[in-house]
C-alpha cells in the first residue's frame, strides 16, 4: 500500500527530511525569539532598533525570497569569502553551504521574527507582581526567570507558538522550490513522471494534515501543564 | 552593499559549513542537472547514466582522479560552481560569451543543436516571428534557449519559463504549451520518442548565431583552475584518439 | 568631483541588470502579482461571507461541512493546493475539449482557484470568530426590537462583525500578498518569477532579489497603512471618549 509506484519509500524519506527541517528550524526560532523578544523590551536604542527592523524587514517580505535571496546569496557570499581567504592569504576552503542547512537558518531565521513578538507579548502579561515578589523573596534575576517569569511566560505564549508553528511546518513546503527533496518535491517529481498527481500529492496533504494534529495534541497537553493552578479558562 | 552582506554571511557560511579542508583534487566533485535525458539521467532503479556521465567518468579515469557527481538545480548550477559546491559542471552547459565572465571553460567535448518541437497538429513548417505569434512558447530557465526566445519572439508569443525539462514535458502532454525550444537530443527523446504524444521537430536544428548558441558544450570550472581544466583537456583528447569517445557517442547517439 | 561622476557613470554602463529590460519584467511581475491577488481576496471575502454564517450555524450538517473545508485548506501548504489544482486540472477526461480549456490552459487561473479557496477558508473562519463573538446585549436589543433572524444577520451581526474582523483579515491581505510568491513555481512570471528569471540569466541574486523584497515591503506597508485607516474610521466608536 506505501509502495506508491515505488516512490513510497521515497517519499516517506521525504516526510523525514519536512519534520526535521521543521523541529530544527523550530528550535533555532525559539533561540532567536527569546533574543528579540529581550532585545525587544530593553531599554537602550540598539537591540531594540535591531530587533525592530528585524521584525519589520522579515514581516514585510514574502518568505520564498527572503529564502531564495538567503539560499543563492547565501552561496554567492560563502564565494566572496573564500575568494578574499584564497586571493589575500592562499587559503583554499571548502565551504558546503548545503539546501538543508540553508532551509534551515532561512525558516529559523522567519518564524524567529514572528516568535520574538510572541514572547514579547507573553513577557508583557506577567503580572509585575509576581516578579517583584520573587525579588522580595531573595531570589536572583536567573532564578526569578527560570521559576517565575518563564513558566508564566509560556502559558500566555503558547497559544501563539502553537500558532507559529503551524504555520511554519507549511512553510516548510517552500523548501521544494530551492531544491530540497522533501515530501513536497518528492511528490512533485513523481507527479510529473507518471502523470498521476493525485496519487501523490493527496498523501502528502494528508500527512501535513496528521502532523499538524499530532502537534495540536501535543499543545493542548503542553497548555494543560501550563495552566496549573490557573483554574479552567 | 555586496561586501556588507558577504561579511555579514561569515555567521551563516560558518555555522553552514559542514567540513573545511584544502584541496589538491584527487577527488573531483562535478555538478549535473538531471534529468536531461539523454545526456544525464537516472535509470529505474536510480543510477546515474548518460553521455556526460559516461565521458566524465571515463576521462576522470584517464587523469587518475576519483570522481563524484552531484546534483543541482539548473537555476543555481553556476553560483554551486563558484562557492565550491562542487569543483566542475558537466551538464550540457553551452560555452558562451556571457557564461566565459563567470566560469572557465574546458575545450567543447560536442556540439548539439537546438530545435523547436511541437504537437504534429500545430501545422506549422518553420519557427518564425510569424508563426510563432499568439504562441506559448516553453523553454527551461536561464539556459541559452531561453535567452534566445526571450530576446528573439519575446515581445510576439508568451513564453513559460520552467525549472526542468520534465515539468516542459508534463505541460506538453497537457496542452498547455504550443511549442518548446530545446536541445536537439533532449526533445528528439522526450517528446518525438515519446509513447503517449505525438510531436514533431519543427523546421532546421538550429547552431547560430554564436552569441547564443555558443561552441558547444564544455566542462565549467571555476577561473583559477586553469590546470585542473587542462587535465580534462588533454583527456579528452586521448579519449578521442583511442576510440573510447565514438564508443560512447555511439552507446546514446547512434552512428553518426 | 570628476571623480565621483566618472565612477557613477561607470557604475551605470557597467550595469546589466536594472536596464529597461529587467525594469519591463519587474513591472509585468507587479501587475501579475496585484492582480491575483487583489482577484483571490475578492472573490475570496465574497465566499467567506456566506460560509462564515454556515459554519456558524448550530446544526451540525450544515456547519461541518464548512468546517472540514477550512480545516483542509488551512491545514496544507498553498504549494501543495497549487500543485494539485494545477497538474491535477489536466487529467479530468475531456477537460482539453471543453469550453473551460482556455481557461484551466493558462497558469493564471489555476493559481487564482488556488489562492481563492484558501484565503476564503483562512477569512471563513475569521469572520466565524467575529460571529461568534458578538455581543449577546446587541442580539437582545435586536429581539427586543422584534427583528427577524435575517434582517438581524443582516443590521446586526454581520456590520459588527465585519469591523472586530478587520485587524484580522489586514494579516490576512498581507500573507496572501507573501503567500502569491509561489506563482513563479508554476510558470507565472509574477514579481518573484522575474527576480527569479532576472537571477537566472545574470547568476547574480543580490540584485534582483533584494530589488523585490524592497517593492513587496512597500506593498505590505502600504496595506499595513490602509488597514489602519480603516480602523480609524470604522472603529472610531470603540476609542475610549475624550471629555
């Protein structure tokens, strides 16, 4: 039943190659959500005008470019590089600046836009008083946001991660477009050998369909964990 | 602007970078679009084969290095050079002007005319800013086949532009396009050979002007490879002196 | 100063890539662009409508349907909608033969389906949440006022809803505006299609993609601005009074 006129296998390796691009570029999202969002709510003008025109730039342009000018401009600037090392120092490396790694930072480096307004409004519905009884307490400023602000944090964040991450695991599919062979253009292929597109494409919108299920499950456990000691909502 | 970007891309190249080493070329990556059947194209159960890949393979034998074939999208088959990706291309890339600036070429290995191929009921005799008005004219991205449309019948037929040969094919057979502009073996054995169609090539081969079709097809290497050109060079030309290349040109073409 | 203008002038001969030529193509991509996407969020908002107040609808047969639909479409990649409707179009026995052909022939129209279906799922369920989130005093007053189920959709429930939706579907604008990027996948040469192409005859991607990324930021900038306007004008009565 999975042979799909041999392409099952292929495929399936395909489903494998569109969950760890997302799961990775998941996490490097968090990683920079978390910075922007600090950066976001300091003080000083810098990280906050980085941080704004980070998120201004990423939200205003369409993520198959942003991909497209990183990935081939990505390849190009490795070039510039390993030319100035070669021509000014005789250095000659090699630089593999591969679709997956490229599909990778790109995606990462979209949703961490999008995660970093998230927390920043999550951070922002800590009640202050929580914060400054924490203080009050003796703890330190790691302590008080590993016990108090982040935990808090997550529960009015996570309705928005879940958002995210919805959205980035069809983001995902764009991949197929630089070249990377995941369940998308694997499909894709396939359809165009055997002109039976049907075939292949139904199953891969069926398997974002049951990845996004599993993952809502997976949220609504999450934000049940969260919601302790906050009642039913 | 080009340099601030390129610095600012050292984070991304670093953490991208998956080995760093020097290279003396025992071992030659050679970058290859396929399917372009029948110059490169896997076989039901998946291995590479074609006449680029044949030749490649025989002249790497002949200069002692081990070689490897890689495979990237027409689209990006150039810069992939360039940030050594791979350290030749072998694809059915036409020497031209325009590609001299970025890439080193070695000597033609053959020459391949393009041709216009068409539905056998399209009724038309020759390829012409007349006949091909009001047209769909498909051709695959940023090869000279599209620049010559582009430049020649841009402004009287719509041209489609696709990432592969295939996805050319596939919208063929859907009657979506009138008529495609492509290399001549290409479109001899994907569309005239093909089962479920029934096309024709419409008017002469075609191999001029040069601007566009250039002299035949080359390896790519980047400019400061000079000897590692050379090396394919003088291979081809034992290759043709003993026989192996009639050998091969024979296995996809026929006699001549 | 002579200086200056000599390299300017060589920085403008020595330029293959904004020529009129390139200039044409960014300009045809443009139109493409706005195009689809102005005709997909049209017709889109004219479907979401009607499927919004059946999704709505408290009897189960009638509201699941809908539901399934948004949780399809909402629930895939637009890539794979596309591709689907796209190549999937041209297997239906017949379809060549028909009078739809010169339709379903052109990429255009497939890709218009495309995005149409899934903004109109994404507004659905938009406008299901503005709905359903009408005040229960305005739909009192209006029974009180002894106006039917119909004339109250019509007075009541849908003006209202269509201004708490507003900040809503201004993101939603934007993402199809992103979303339309994809149309280059399928032979459009819309304004990535001719960063694309303009990439692929120069290998040069800097240029012509930072050149499009620069009109589509205008493009989300100034639906960002139109948005806002908007909501002035029409949630001017929600502003906290000034005494």
């Amino acid at each position: 039943m999975l042979d799909l006129q041999g392409y099952g296998p292929r495929l399936i390796e395909g489903a494998g190659v569109t969950v760890q691009l997302a799961v990775l570029s998941l996490l490097l999202a968090l990683v920079l959500g978390l910075f922007t969002a600090t950066a976001k709510m300091s003080r000083h003008w810098l990280p906050h005008g980085i941080a704004t025109v980070y998120t201004t730039l990423i939200r205003g342009v369409p993520d198959l470019v942003l991909m497209m000018l990183l990935f081939y401009g990505g390849q190009i600037g490795v070039n510039a590089i390993s030319d100035i090392l070669y021509y000014s120092y005789d250095i000659d490396i090699y630089i593999n600046f591969n679709a997956f790694a490229a599909g990778v930072l790109t995606i990462g480096f979209i949703f961490g836009a999008y995660m970093g307004e998230t927390f920043r409004g999550a951070f922002m519905a800590v009640d202050n008083g929580q914060i400054e009884a924490g203080k009050a307490y003796g703890m330190s400023g790691s302590l008080v946001f590993r016990r108090i602000r982040f935990p808090q944090m997550m529960r009015h964040a996570l309705p928005g991660l879940s958002n995210n991450w919805m959205v980035l695991l069809k983001t995902t599919a764009l991949v197929s477009v630089i070249g990377l062979t995941d369940m998308v253009r694997v499909a894709a292929e396939a359809s165009r050998a055997t002109h039976e597109p049907f075939v292949f494409l139904i199953p891969v919108a069926v398997a974002y369909l049951l990845i996004a299920s599993v993952s809502e499950w997976i949220f609504a456990r999450l934000q049940k964990r969260y919601d302790i000691g906050f009642g039913e909502q | 602007m080009k340099k601030l970007l390129s610095v600012s891309l050292i984070g991304l190249a670093v953490a991208a970078a998956s080995s760093a080493q020097a290279r003396d070329y025992d071992h030659v990556r050679i970058g290859v679009d396929v399917p372009y059947v029948p110059m490169e194209y896997r076989t039901a159960e998946g291995d590479l084969t074609g006449f680029d890949i044949d030749l490649g393979n025989a002249m790497c034998e002949e200069i002692g290095v081990t070689c490897e074939w890689i495979e990237q999208e027409w689209d990006g088959i150039i810069p992939g050079l360039l940030s050594r990706n791979y350290d030749a291309v072998m694809s059915s890339m036409t020497i031209n002007d325009e590609r001299r600036q970025q890439v080193l070429f070695s000597e033609p290995y053959i020459t391949m005319p393009s041709a216009w191929f068409a539905a056998s009921d399209l009724d038309i005799d020759e390829a012409n800013e007349e006949t091909l008005e009001g047209l769909t004219i498909g051709v695959q991205r940023g090869t000279l086949q599209d620049n010559y449309v582009t430049d020649n019948y841009g402004s009287v037929a719509d041209i489609s532009r696709y990432s592969t040969a295939d996805d050319m094919v596939l919208d063929m057979d859907a009657q979506r396009l009138d008529i495609v502009f492509l290399d001549f073996p290409i479109g001899q054995s994907t569309l005239v050979e093909n089962e479920d169609g029934d096309y024709v090539i419409v008017g002469e081969q075609i191999t001029e002007p040069k601007e566009y079709f250039g002299d035949g097809f080359g390896i790519a290497f980047r400019q400061r490879d000079e000897a590692l050109a050379e090396k394919f060079n003088e291979a081809l030309a034992t290759l043709k002196e003993d026989g192996t290349y009639d050998e091969i040109y024979t296995r996809y073409f026929g006699e001549e | 100063m002579p200086d200056i203008s000599a390299w300017f002038n060589d920085l403008l001969s020595g330029n293959l890539i904004f020529t009129a030529t390139t200039m044409g193509y960014y300009w045809t991509g443009l139109v493409t662009t706005t195009q689809l996407v102005f005709l997909s969020l049209v017709i889109g908002l004219v479907l979401a409508v009607p499927l919004a107040i059946l999704r709505s609808s408290k009897r189960k047969w009638i509201s699941l349907p809908v539901y399934l639909f948004t949780y399809v479409f909402r629930g895939t990649p637009l890539l794979v909608q596309l591709y689907i409707i796209y190549y999937g179009v041209v297997f239906f026995d017949g379809i060549q033969e028909s009078v739809f052909w010169p339709i379903f022939r052109e990429a255009f129209y497939p890709a218009l389906i495309a995005f149409t279906l899934n903004t109109a799922a994404y507004t659905t369920e938009i406008f299901r949440g503005a709905i359903k989130a009408t005040a229960k005093g305005e739909i009192e007053a209006a029974r009180a006022y002894g106006m039917s189920q119909g004339l109250m959709m019509r007075r009541i429930i849908i003006p209202s809803a269509f201004r708490r939706a507003l900040p809503a579907y201004g993101n939603e604008v934007i993402f199809m505006l992103h979303a339309s990027a994809i149309a280059s996948v399928v032979t459009l040469m819309d304004l990535t299609g001719a960063a694309r192409y303009v990439y692929s005859r120069f290998y040069t991607p800097f240029e012509p993609f930072l050149f499009v990324a620069l009109i589509y930021l205008c493009l989300t900038f100034a639906i960002l601005f139109f948005f806002r306007f908007l909501e002035k004008k029409l949630l001017a009565h929600l502003k906290p009074q000034t005494p």
